[in-house]
C-alpha cells in the first residue's frame, strides 16, 4: 500500500426492498476502498457543504478587539464603505430558522445606511 492511504471498508445498498409502506436499503456487498491522502483531500475540497445555517463567523466588537471583525454599525473595521449584513454577525445560531434574524439584520443595516449623511 503506498505511503499516507486510506483503506476503506465501504457497505453499498445494492438494492432495496418494500414492505408494505417501508421501503429500506439491503446490504449485499462491501467494497474495499484505497485512497491517497491528497485524493481524500481533492475530494473534500470538491464536495464539502454545509446544510447548517452558518452563524458567528465575523465577530461583532470595537475596533480595540483585535478578533473582531465588524463593529455594531455592521462596518468592517479597516475597510471603508464596506459592511457584512447577514447571519455571520451572529454570535450564536437561534434556535428555529434563521431568515427572520437575517431580515432584521438587513433592516437594521438599511437604517444605518440611510441615516448617513
């Protein structure tokens, strides 16, 4: 085996059969995988997603707070007329769905754009 793989043991369902309403995979063979560590990395870069709401990753705080990113007026510190208006100011993800939050972030932004001068 060359130098930095992967072996895999993969359980493929091959087909599926129904019951009544429940339809379920049946496992009828395994398939012996290797892979070279950069192939694993190729493919994780290729096919990595999300299917969280992504929150928290631009923090909100002075410009003194050198991990902060944005400042309560939403503006990127160090960078003129540049400002992050989405679920990234969150410092923690809300419990239900996002898209209210965000709204009211985009509403709150769209007051401090208009009350310039």
């Amino acid at each position: 085996m060359p130098e930095k793989a992967f072996q895999m043991t993969v359980s493929i369902p091959l087909f599926t059969h129904r019951t009544g309403s429940d339809q379920r995979p049946t496992q009828i063979g395994r398939l012996e995988v290797v892979a070279l560590a950069e192939d694993v990395d190729a493919y994780i870069r290729r096919s990595a997603i999300t299917v969280h709401h992504p929150a928290g990753t631009c923090r909100m705080g002075s410009a003194e707070d050198a991990r902060s990113v944005v400042g309560a007026d939403l503006k990127v510190h160090g960078v003129d007329g540049l400002r992050v208006v989405d679920a990234s100011v969150m410092p923690d993800l809300p419990n239900g769905n996002i898209n209210a939050a965000v709204l009211m972030i985009a509403e709150r932004a769209a007051d401090f754009i208009k009350s310039q001068p």
